[in-house]
C-alpha cells in the first residue's frame, strides 16, 4: 500500500498500454474517471478481454483487474504495474475465469 501516481489518469493509462504491449495484448479502448477529490477509476477494452483499476491514491492503493484470454500472457503486467506506480507491495491472487462453472465445448467436425 504504498503506490505513487495513483492520483494521475496519463501515469494510469500509460501503464495500461505498456501492460497491453508486454502482454502481447490488443488494445481496443481506454476509457478513465478522475475523482474528487482523490481517486481514479478505468478500463483499458482489449480484444482478450480488459484491464481495470480502482484507484485510493490517499492510502497508496490501487486495485488492478487482469484478465485475458487467447495467447496474451496475463502475468506479464504485475512486473509493469510495480514499476509504474513504483512499489515492491503487490499481492497478486489468480481467479480463472469459469473455473468449476465453464466446461470446454467440443465442436463437431
């Protein structure tokens, strides 16, 4: 809990396109809201799914969502958020999507 920049949508969305790139991601949208008078909330649409983020910058706390599919490479981004807001506290937790809930579907050929 102790992030820097977390009150700046440019440093958000900044680090948002250099997760999409390290990811191997597609970029379709970035769309951020600065709060007052703290505070900031966005999403970054991809093409594999979306990267979000709750921001309490008054803490030093920024809660990111990951998820992606197909072959962009989810994990790749905690070493790019920890460089952008520049801390050494992150807690990552893995949730797959469907897990217990989606089987995979066989397509007849």
């Amino acid at each position: 809990m102790n992030g820097h920049g977390l009150d700046d949508e440019d440093r958000i969305e900044r680090a948002f396109r250099d997760c999409v790139d390290e990811c191997g991601a597609t970029l379709l949208h970035i769309h951020t809201h600065k709060f007052s008078p703290q505070g900031v909330s966005g999403v970054a649409v991809l093409a594999e799914s979306h990267i979000s983020v709750h921001t309490w910058p008054e803490i030093g706390y920024g809660a990111f969502d990951v998820f992606m599919c197909g072959d962009a490479d989810p994990w790749r981004a905690v070493d790019v958020l920890k460089a952008a807001f520049g801390t050494a506290d992150v807690r990552v937790r893995e949730l797959l999507r469907g897990e217990g809930l989606v089987e995979a579907v066989e397509h007849a050929a």
